[in-house]
C-alpha cells in the first residue's frame, strides 16, 4: 500500500487502463475490468460503486501522475514555461487521453463545458502554487495566482486536447513552440 492506494486498487486501475485502451470506455464494463484483472466483480465493488467511478479515478490517477515531481521551482521565466509546457506534453501524448479522444470525445467535452474534475482541480492547485512562487521570485507577473493558474489551465487544456486538429499546422516540435510562446507572453512579468 502507498500513499492510501493498496494493491488491490491499483492492479483494478491498471485492468481498467487495459481494457479502456483496448476497447474505449463506452465498451468496457466492470466485469471485463474485474476479469482482466483476476478478482471477483463483488471485490471490485468494494472499492468503487460502479464502472463509472473506476474511469474517474483511472482518469485522475493517470492525469495527476503527469505532473512534475516535486522539485525546486525554476528559478526564471523559461523555467516555468518549460515545465508548463512539458506537462502539458506528456498528457498530450498519454496513450488515455489519444484513446479517450478517438473513442469517448463526450466525456472530453463534459470537462471542457460542464464540470472541474479532480485532476483537473489539482493540475490548477499545483499550477497556482508554482505560480505564486515565480511571482515571489520576480519572474511572473503580478496577479491572483488562482486566477492567473486557472487561465493557464485553459491555454494548456485547449492547446492539448485540440492538438490534433491543428496537426498539420502545428507539429510535435511547432506545437511545443508556439504552447511556450503563449505562456510565456501570458505570465511574463512587466518590465520597468
């Protein structure tokens, strides 16, 4: 058991993120989940109420592990452009997020028009506090770290979940470039 998660938890999350990568969300079920992962559904529901709350937690589990470890903050404006902008990478090349794109784009849509998720809600947390100490810093620009995470957040969201669309315009490298640009024109601090 780590961090609170046993075993058991995760060997259901990796079966959920087999079958999901597999077949989609929409086609898989808790019994395929439990199966693939060699336990009974009852034991399955001792952990989670129904297939539903698993792809929320795979959802969150996958996301959150994508952000940085901790370490120092940057100490310049590149360097938290840079970790921004890597982030944000690796969930654009995350194996879920392409699969969930291809197979599932209404739950994409129902984080992006109707509701925060938890991943969401700590990708803002941990922005808004790498944010606060650039500020201290002198290398982002002043402002309610909240509000300047939560706009952040939106770039970042937007630039990752609509990359595909914009592919052949925007290359991996291209896509990279231009994410920097618009982050670091955005949190940038004024110079005298």
């Amino acid at each position: 058991m780590t961090d609170g998660v046993t075993d058991t938890e995760t060997a259901i999350l990796d079966a959920a993120l087999a079958e999901v990568l597999a077949h989609g969300i929409r086609r898989t079920t808790a019994s395929d989940i439990a199966r693939r992962c060699g336990i009974a559904r009852q034991t399955l529901y001792r952990y989670w109420p129904d297939a539903q709350a698993i792809f929320a937690a795979l959802v969150t589990r996958e996301l959150v592990a994508a952000l940085p470890a901790p370490a120092p903050d940057p100490g310049d404006l590149d360097g938290m452009v840079a970790l921004l902008v890597e982030t944000a990478d690796r969930i654009r090349r995350m194996p879920l997020v392409d699969r969930l794109r291809d197979t599932d784009p209404e739950l994409f849509s129902r984080y992006i028009l109707d509701r925060l998720g938890t991943s969401q809600r700590a990708i803002h947390a941990e922005t808004a506090r790498r944010i606060a100490a650039a500020q201290a810093a002198g290398v982002v620009r002043a402002g309610e770290a909240d509000r300047l995470a939560a706009m952040v957040l939106l770039i970042a969201q937007s630039a990752v979940q609509s990359a595909p669309l914009v592919a052949e315009w925007l290359p991996d490298g291209a896509w990279r470039t231009e994410l920097s640009a618009a982050l670091r024109g955005y949190l940038a601090a004024e110079q005298a």
